[in-house]
C-alpha cells in the first residue's frame, strides 16, 4: 500500500515516484466530471481529455488512478482509471460540493445524478400520481406524489405533513428546496425526493403550465372492451378516508382519520380482463377499487356484487393505468376508468 496517496497529500504538491489514488466515485456532475473522494479530502475528477476513460468510472464505486495530474484543483487520470476494493471514504456535506451547478435542476435526469440528501434548489413538474394520506415515520401523515418533469421522466417526491394537502393530480407545481431520499421505490433506479421546513410548493403559471400539456398522467392509456373479472375482494371501509376497517370497528383505525364509524362502506377490489381496442387486441389485467368503478353496493353480499360486476362485461370503457411494480404478471392498476355510456 506504501505508494497509496492520499488526495489531500496529492493536492498539497507532495511528489512521489509513482503516485496511485484510491477512491470512492462519489457523485457525477456532468457528461466528463466527477467527485471522488477518499478520507483525506475530496476533488473534482476530469476525463474531457480523455473521454474513453469515463467507461471505467462507474458512480459509487471504487477506482483507483495511476499517476495522474492536477490541473487548477481537478485531478486528471493518466492511465485509464482500474477497479479498486472499498475504502474509507470522506461523508460529504452539501456545502463539500460547492463546486456543483446551484442553478436550477431542469429534469429529472439531471436530478437522478445528486447525491443523498443534496438540495434540489427548483424543480417544476405535474403531479401525475397520488398515493393516499398514511401515518409518517416520523409525525404527522405523509403521501406519494408520482411527478413527471416536462419531458416526461417520471420521479416520486414524499410529501410530509402539511405539504401533503398542498398539491392535486393532475396539476403542475414550482418545487423549491427538496431533499434527496434515502429510500427507493421497488422498481425504481433513482432515490425518492422529500419535502421538509424549508420547502415551497406553489402552481405554476398558465404559460410554464402549458409546456405539460402532452404529459399524460400515470403510465398510459388505451380503449378496451370488458371480457370478465377475477373473483373480488370484499371488505368494509371507513366512509370519511376509504381505507379497509372492520364492521365492528367503532372508530378508523387510521391514524390520520380516526373517524367515528356508525356505519362503514361496503367495499371491493377487483381485477378486471380488459381487451384492447388497439389491433394486437391484447387482454389486459387491470386492478380496480370500487370507487373507480362506479359501483354502490346495497348490501355485503357476493351475489349483488357479482350482479353488478357482470353488468359491466362487453362495456367500452377508456382506461389511464399505472404499471405495477409488485407483481410478475404484468397487471396494470387503474388510475381511473370511464365507460362508454
Ligand atoms: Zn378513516
């Protein structure tokens, strides 16, 4: 290890015959840089010079560099950059990484590349999903908001306490001062945003609104005919929030609604078999609340649900659907359905 140097050391001018860094790829700020640090300190690393080296440098691993130089503060790779075991590397804060763009994050591509808990200075995007109010780890209740910045890109952003009443589907916002998350969605390759104290959220103008007006909301959407449905689950729920209660509940067991429960909701889901009216005619599973389907049931009974599920067969309905992520099978869930009277 005697020929390890240390970037602070290197930076610091101290020569040696050969000089090998060993570091940890913290962060990619851009097509050719990035910043690498090890225990000692941190640097920017440049390979414009070199493009082809960039193959080598993957973000959060470890690299190790063979003599390189130093210009103006940033480290250049003089070999192309070899794989390294881990070592320990300086925790950087956000001011650590000053020399990062402060402007305004336009895509979520380019927020993809920040560091955990780096600050998202501005990001607009619309509201393209909503997941329900639940109790935070924290205090207080949270949800999901589902985002698509303007070209499209998906990202998801949990709002925290009163920020979680402050947007609506289907609507574009002004997010300034997120966080990036720790935590990730089941399929998702980027980390989660995350309001706190110091965000704003504010709807945007008409005209920066208008740039969103071919972003769909969810996954996608199609025409379809009804073929059948898969057997429904039924349950009761609290007519105040829809989550899923007991008929002898006295009150939600919510803890972002504790409603007092004199009666409840006599409720489903279901999978439904749905054709495409496209020319491959693929049948699709889609997964629906009842809320979604229009459907009010009178009584707990299977008969009267199934009655009413069959009425649906052979209907035309247009459906906006997001991918589900927890299943293998490809099912779709429904963001919402509208059938063709
Ligand atoms: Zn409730």
């Amino acid at each position: 290890m005697a020929n390890i140097q240390s970037i602070a050391d290197f930076k610091a001018g101290k020569k040696r015959k050969l000089t090998i860094l060993q570091v940890y790829v913290y962060k990619r700020l851009d097509e050719s840089s990035y910043i690498i640090a090890d225990l000692s300190d941190h640097a920017k690393l440049s390979v414009v010079t070199k493009p082809e080296f960039g193959k080598a440098i993957a973000l959060g691993t470890f690299i190790k560099l063979v003599n390189p130089s130093l210009e103006n503060g940033t480290i250049i790779p003089g070999h192309m950059p070899l794989q390294a075991g881990p070592i320990q590397y300086k925790k950087l804060e956000e001011e650590d990484l000053g020399n990062l763009p402060k402007e305004k994050l336009r895509t979520f591509d380019e927020i993809g590349k920040l560091a955990v808990k780096s600050n998202v200075p501005e990001v607009v995007s619309k509201v393209t999903f909503l997941s329900p109010k639940k109790p935070s780890p924290y205090s207080g209740q949270f949800r999901t908001a589902g985002v698509k910045d303007c070209k499209g890109q998906r990202h998801a952003i949990q709002l925290f306490g009163s920020h979680s009443d402050s947007v609506e589907m289907g609507k574009v916002y002004k997010f300034e001062n997120l966080t990036v998350g720790n935590f990730k969605g089941p399929m998702d390759n980027w980390n989660r945003l995350g309001t706190s104290g110091r965000t704003s959220i504010t709807e945007a103008s008409n005209e920066i609104a208008n740039d969103f007006s071919e972003i769909e909301d969810g996954d996608g959407k199609f025409e379809g005919i009804v073929l059948g449905h898969e057997k429904p689950y039924l349950y009761h729920s609290c007519p105040k929030c829809g989550k899923k209660c007991e008929e002898k509940d006295a009150f939600c067991g919510q803890a972002a609604c504790r409603s007092e429960l004199t009666e409840t909701v006599h409720d489903f889901n279901v999978t439904l078999h749905i054709q495409e009216c496209s020319k491959e005619e693929k049948i699709q599973k889609v997964f629906c609340f009842r809320s979604q389907l229009e459907i009010t049931l009178e009584s707990h009974s299977k008969e009267e649900l199934t009655t009413k599920l069959e009425n649906l067969n052979y209907k035309v309905c247009q459906v906006q659907y997001r991918k589900s992520h927890q299943s293998q099978d490809e099912s779709l869930k429904a963001i919402k359905i509208k059938f063709n009277s």
